[in-house]
C-alpha cells in the first residue's frame, strides 16, 4: 500500500520502511518520536484519546463510593464504586463553568462542587444546584457528568475516551492464555512508590519490555539470575500487547520464597515474565508476586511513574511497616538502575547526529510496539 502520510507528518517515509521492516532487518524509531512535538499531538489524538488505558486495580475502589482521580492527559477523571456496586469512571470536570468537582483519592456519598455547590451522584446524575430558581429551560436531568469506557481485565481497571472502541478483553485473549495459571484477580496492592520521570514515556516503556539490558545495568541483579540471552518474546500477531519470558536459573532461584500463585508450571516457577497492554500498562510477575508500572504520560518531556507491589490480600495485610519499606528499598533500587539508561538515551535522542538504531533478536517486543506505535499514527504504512 502507498504510504499516505500529512504532508508536515516529521517522520521520513524512508524511517517508517526501517521500522516496518521485519524485525531481523528493522529499526528503532527515530529521534522525532520521541521529541518532536507534533508527534506528542498526534499520540494524543490517535493513542491516549483510542486506546485502553490502566487507571487502578480494583482494590484500589473496594467499596462503595472509593473514588481516585487521574488526569488523562487534558482530561480529569474519576474512577468510582457506585452505589450499585458497579465501577464507572466519568469525567471529573464540572458541567456549570467547567471546575474539576474532585482531587485525589478517597471515599464519598456524592461530589461537590467546590465553586458553587452543585452536586452529583456517584454514577454523575446532577443531584442539585443551589439557586438557579427562575431560568427557563434548565433541565437537571440533562446535566451529568459524562462517563467514559470502562473495563476490568485480571484487576486492571482501564478506561478509554473512545465511546466506539473495540472492547479490551476480546483483544488480550492470546495474552490472556499466556497468564492463566497466575491469579492476577486476586492481587493487592501491598506498597507503592512514585517517580518524577523527565523523558518521554516511550523510553521507559520499551526498557521495561527487553531483557536485553540486563547485562547492563542490571549485570550484578538480574543478569546472575534471568540472563538475557535466555529471555523471549511471545509473538502477538499484531494484537495490542507484548509477553516478555526470563527464565530464571533454577539452581539460583530454588531459594525463592514460597509463590503466592499455587498453579504454576514448573518453569513458570522460575521465570520472571514482563507484559505490555498497548500502550501503557506495564506489569512484571514472578511466582513471589506482581509490579505495576503506572505510566502517566505528561508531555513528551515528562512522565509520571507510580511502582505497585502487587500481592495476595492476605500476605499484603500481615506485613509490618518494615517488610513494607523492605519491598519498596527493592523496587526502588532496581528502577534505580533503569534511570540511568532511561535518562541517558532521553538525552541522546535529542543530539544532532542521532539516527534510528538497529534493533536485536532480544527486543524483539520493542518491534511489536513499534509496529502498534505506527498502526496509529500513519495508518496507512501497514505492510500490505
Ligand atoms: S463550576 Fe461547578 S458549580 Fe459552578
Ligand atoms: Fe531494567
């Protein structure tokens, strides 16, 4: 098919051939991806406003009327447990003169606007709106914040401001297959830990999903025990997630504690495994519990990065203050050992003579959200 491109589109047609290209003979994506801000307009269009994207876990919204709030990008919302039990998320901006009604997290019986008190439900009806007695045609039953899509897949609650997007689980089935001896339903989350991230998302999302970077910054942590050169990529035929595959080294990884996921295969016993729902849930497992990496894209300079340990309520409940800071001094010290080559490149991407690089066997995932990547943004360059 002709690559139909805008014509001020800042990627070269000859670019988007080398990240076609299969993955033996293929490309990263070029440095405007990443810096180019026009690129970040056009993500913003044809990603964050399509696509599902991982807001909580569901014991995050336990009860009746726990509510968070999240900023998609221009758009603040709030995912809320509704009196009927049922999650919605809706948009958090108020339908008067457009003040968002809520910040933060917590648990209410109803949001109140803070400018001039009008009122909504849990599921966003207009309760009430002091004095506007006297106006002709005002209709409280037409006021209501407006709700956006909404679906919980293994614990993950994702949202999508796409009224006609396709649903998500029909999409994740292959992915779904890969995970089904862990309980991912049954996880909570045990800490959390945040970070500043001054780069643009994509440089985290695709360090998270190669294992070829363990013999560097990871050399004396994960390499001694998931080596690169074991790690795998699970093809997705073109569906909109990645499954990375560590295996551990048995005689290393013996000494685990005991799993928390009672029908692992023998070698799920020793793996780590690393999983992209396009485009930004991250999420790691190994047989002693889960990591999610909530990616919350900001502008193409800026991301903010909340860790999740994730565990079985039970375990997570018995810990005291120091397993906790225990389990957050790990997370931290590992990620610590990813800034630095998510900084480096965010740096590099911006010098003059940077090109699109080679892509290895080992980042073969990053291949996969590349292909995703360019699916939406120039539509018209799918290989035919
Ligand atoms: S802006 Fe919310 S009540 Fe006026
Ligand atoms: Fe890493």
């Amino acid at each position: 098919m002709e690559n139909e491109l805008p014509l001020d589109f800042p990627l070269e047609e000859d670019d988007i051939r080398r990240v076609r290209a299969p993955l033996e003979q293929s490309w990263s994506l070029p440095p405007a991806a990443y810096t180019d801000q026009r690129i970040f307009s056009l993500e913003k269009q044809s990603i964050f406003a399509r696509d599902w994207l991982c807001v909580a876990r569901t014991d995050q919204l336990a009860k009746t009327g726990d509510y968070l709030s999240i900023d998609l990008l221009d758009q603040p919302v709030v995912v809320v447990r509704g009196r009927d039990g049922e999650l919605r998320a809706l948009s958090r901006v108020c339908v008067h003169r457009a003040m968002p009604v809520v910040e933060g997290s917590g648990n209410a019986t109803r949001f109140v606007c803070p400018y001039h008190h009008w009122t909504y439900e849990l599921d966003g009806a207009l309760r009430s709106a002091p004095m506007m007695d006297g106006l002709i045609d005002f209709d409280t039953s037409a006021c209501r914040l407006p709700e956006l899509r909404l679906e919980v897949w293994n614990g993950f609650v994702f949202v999508n401001r796409d009224a006609d997007a396709a649903p998500l689980a029909p999409q994740l089935e292959g992915l779904a297959r890969l995970i089904e001896n862990y309980d991912f339903d049954n996880l909570v989350t045990a800490a959390t830990t945040e970070f500043d991230s001054p780069w643009n998302w994509k440089i985290l999302v695709e360090n998270f999903m190669e294992a070829y970077h363990h013999i560097g910054p990871h050399k004396n942590t994960f390499e001694p025990v998931f080596p690169a050169r074991e790690s795998s990529v699970e093809d997705n035929a073109g569906a909109p997630w990645a499954f990375l595959r560590m295996p551990g080294k048995p005689h290393e990884t013996d000494q685990e504690i005991p799993g928390v996921f009672p029908g692992l295969s023998g070698a799920e016993q020793h793996q780590l495994l690393a999983m992209n729902v396009y485009p930004t849930l991250l999420f790691a497992a190994s047989p002693s519990g889960g990591v999610w990496y909530q990616v919350e894209p900001r502008t193409k300079d800026a991301m903010n990065l909340k860790i999740h340990y994730l565990l079985p309520a039970e375990i997570a409940e018995s810990l005291d203050e120091n397993a906790r800071n225990a389990i957050i001094g790990e997370v931290r010290a590992i990620h610590t050992e990813d800034i630095e080559v998510n900084e480096g490149p965010w740096r590099g991407l911006q010098a003059g003579l940077t090109r699109q690089g080679r892509l290895s066997r080992f980042e073969k995932a990053i291949w996969q959200l590349n292909q995703l990547w360019l699916d939406r943004l120039a539509p018209d360059s799918s290989p035919s």
